[in-house]
C-alpha cells in the first residue's frame, strides 16, 4: 500500500485551500455510532453481523455489565461462516427468528454489517427485506453498514438515519410546513430545543431519530430541515431526494451557533427577528456567563484538531469566535463544502484545514507546532501525552452533551479541563 501526499484544493471562505491527505488512518470503525443510538431509538435493537472483535469493541464502548440486557448484539461470524462452510444467510435467520421469540417489544431490528461480513459479501439488504416479508411486517428491518472500511465512527449514525429516511412518512395533504431537526442528541437537549422552538412559534416539529422509531416524522417538500449535527452527508442527500430543503445555518455549538441555527429556523418559518431575539436574548445572557468562567482559561491558547468526527470545524469556530483560541490546524476526516459553507466562512483567515488523515505527516505537523492542547484519537492520546503534549479525547465531545445555550459551558469546559490540569501539573 502507498500513501499519497497532501493536495491542496480550493475552500470556501477565506481559510485557503484544503489540504488533502491520503493515507493511513486512526480512528473507530462506524460500529461505535451504536452506543449512543440504541439509547436514543428506545424501541429499536442493533443486530451488528460481525466477529468476535466486533463483539468486544462494543461491549468495551458501552461499558455492559454481563447481568444487563442491552437492546444491541452481535451475530458472531465464525471460521466455518468466512470460509464458506455454512450458509450464512441460514445462520443469520436462526439468530433473527431467536432474537425476536426473546425480545417481542422490538419495532425496528438494524441489520448492521461490519468488515467480515463486507469481505465476504453478504448482502444484508436482501436479508431484510427476506426476514421482514418472513415476519409479517411485525418489525420493521432495516441495514446499514458500519464497517470500518467504509465508515469513520460518526458516519455510523448516518448510515442509521439515511436508513431511516425511506421509512418516514409522507405529510397528509394540507398539511403545514414542518420542521425537522436532524441527528441524534441527548434527550436533555432535546427538550431544551423543543422548549426553543415552541417559545418562538415553530411548530410543527419533529426529530429525527425519534425516542421510538415507530413514531417518525413525516417528512415531504414542505418540510424544513435543520442538521444538528455536521456528519450527517448522506441522511441531508437522502432528505434532499424526498424534496425537503435544508436550513443553512451554524452548527449549534456555543452562543453564536445556536443563535444562529435557531434564529435560521425562524426566519424560514417567517416569524419575527424581534420576537426570536426576545426569547433567546435570557437564554443568551446564561451561556455568556458560563463561558466566561472559562474565558480566561482558553484565550490565547493554541490548538491543533487531528481528524476524528466531523465536529472538528464547528468546535473550532466556537473556540476561535467566542473563546479566543488560536487555531493551528483543524483537521475532519471529510469535508461537505455545502453543509460547512458558513462554517468555514467563519473561520479565521489563513487557519489551515486539512481533510483526510495521513497519521504519520499529521503527526509531523503536531510536533512541529506544539500546540496547547491537541485533540485527537483515543489511539495517539497517550503517546503524546508522553512527550510532554496535553490531548483532548475526540471521542468525548461526541458521548457529551455539547449542543446549545446550556451546554455551552460544559463544552467549554472540556477544552478547559485538561489545560487546567497541565497548569496544575508544572505548579
């Protein structure tokens, strides 16, 4: 194998041009994206048709206790099954009959593929669509493919929710224009975005994933969506093809993002500026004083985002905008140039972005800069912080709730936490 150098290749905005790299990489396979979605999706259960590796990754992720009983399994591939000694899709029906006998309350059963069953092709397309004609329609089944071949551990969740778009429901005629906030967050924020939204007038709105997949939006050309989360590619072109149109707006990170994103909302809804900047103007207020307790902190300080889950360029106008910090590179496994336009308009100028990964060349560039704080995989954590450099876990800001006004604090805390422990380190 040969890795191929960085290309630079034009961006929006006034960040200069990307830096494309292409080779080796260091991240979690799309698998991990279950940990969180089988919590969120309260009535659907995550069949991952993969090997025992698979099996232990998930267990290690989610923290499982052997007297638990998670609505999430492996169908565990062994020799006989890769080498072709057994019928594959006879075992995997075995295992789905079973499954559903001892979990009767399951309405929405993900087929999820993994690198083994990748590599020797089955189609797990084509055994949903059996299993459910053979189950009456009682479960829905779906797939989607988290195989670390083909997916970072975010676009886990987006092959999920892609999934789901087939299944959501047309608007029954005469129906008014519906909002739909897109991507998986905790039900915390939920609630507060619900809140939001209901204060400044938009309704109706739906979210997708619901807490029970059984009761999924619908959605049509009259539906408005918002992404509340920037890795979600294919779940924004699958909306797009079922003729809903995207709200361009921030991220909801930090007091900016979610003014913005919020704000994008309403005036799509048509609803009044002054109205929205009455209701959000307390709720501003807050987040302001909860950031600046880590102002003082973060201000000054430089950072370097290795590439790991899509969140790197939002967070980094957050800290760039609102906190201060100087960026030194910020790195995403994938750049969308239409979901990160303002994003990367909002940048500042001559910050240098980098798409894909090329671990060792990365990792060049970390050492050269010496940046404050570097955040990266769990993998390079510990080496760094071996050589004297303080990490931020990427992972973290995806398990955390980070999204709007109340969790702007908590976010910046995250970035804050580790500078502060170094700082009480060299004391």
């Amino acid at each position: 194998m040969t890795a191929q150098g960085p290309v630079a290749t034009p961006a929006a905005g006034d960040c200069g041009p990307v830096l494309k790299e292409r080779g080796q990489r260091e991240v979690f396979c799309g698998l991990t994206g279950i940990i969180w979605m089988h919590r969120k999706m309260q009535d659907a259960f995550f069949l991952v048709v993969g090997s025992r590796t698979c099996a232990h990754l998930l267990q290690s992720a989610a923290g499982v206790m052997i007297f638990a009983e998670p609505r999430f399994a492996t169908a565990i591939m062994e020799e006989r099954d890769l080498a072709g000694l057994a019928d594959a899709n006879e075992e995997l029906d075995r295992i789905v009959d079973q499954l559903l006998a001892r979990r009767p309350e399951i309405k929405t059963l993900f087929l999820v593929g993994s690198c083994p069953s990748e590599v020797i092709k089955l189609d797990l397309a084509k055994a949903a669509q059996r299993l459910s004609v053979k189950h009456g329609g009682a479960v829905r089944i779906l797939n989607y493919s988290g195989s670390g071949i083909e997916t970072t551990f975010t676009e886990g969740e987006d092959a999920c929710l892609a999934a789901l778009v087939p299944e959501m429901p047309i608007p029954p005629a005469g129906a008014p224009a519906n909002l739909l906030v897109v991507g998986a967050l905790p039900d915390i924020v939920e609630d507060q975005f619900r809140r939001l939204f209901d204060a400044i007038g938009i309704a109706p709105v739906g979210f997708l994933p619901e807490r029970a997949v059984a009761d999924l939006p619908a959605v049509g050309p009259d539906t408005r969506y918002l992404l509340a989360q920037p890795f979600l590619g294919a779940t924004g072109q699958a909306l797009d093809e079922r003729g809903a149109q995207r709200i361009d707006a921030l991220f909801p990170f930090g007091i900016e993002g979610t003014s913005d994103w919020l704000s994008a909302a309403a005036e799509a809804f048509g609803i009044d500026r002054a109205h929205v900047e009455a209701v959000l103007a307390p709720y501003r207020q807050r987040g302001e004083t909860a950031l600046a307790h880590h102002r003082e902190r973060l201000a000054g300080r430089t950072i370097f985002f290795m590439p790991d889950s899509q969140l790197e360029l939002p967070l980094a106008r957050f800290l760039s905008r609102e906190m201060g910090m100087v960026l030194t590179e910020v790195g995403t496994p994938f750049l969308h140039a239409r979901h990160m336009a303002q994003e990367l308009a909002a940048l500042p100028a001559g910050v240098t972005i980098s798409e894909g990964q090329d671990v060792d060349r990365q990792l060049d560039r970390v050492r050269a800069v010496r940046a404050d704080l570097t955040v990266c995989g769990l993998g390079l954590a510990n080496p760094l912080e071996a050589e004297g450099l303080s990490t931020k876990w990427a992972i973290e800001l995806v398990f955390s709730p980070i999204h709007g006004f109340d969790q702007a604090g908590d976010l910046a805390e995250l970035f804050a936490r580790p500078l502060r422990r170094r700082d009480m380190l060299r004391i």
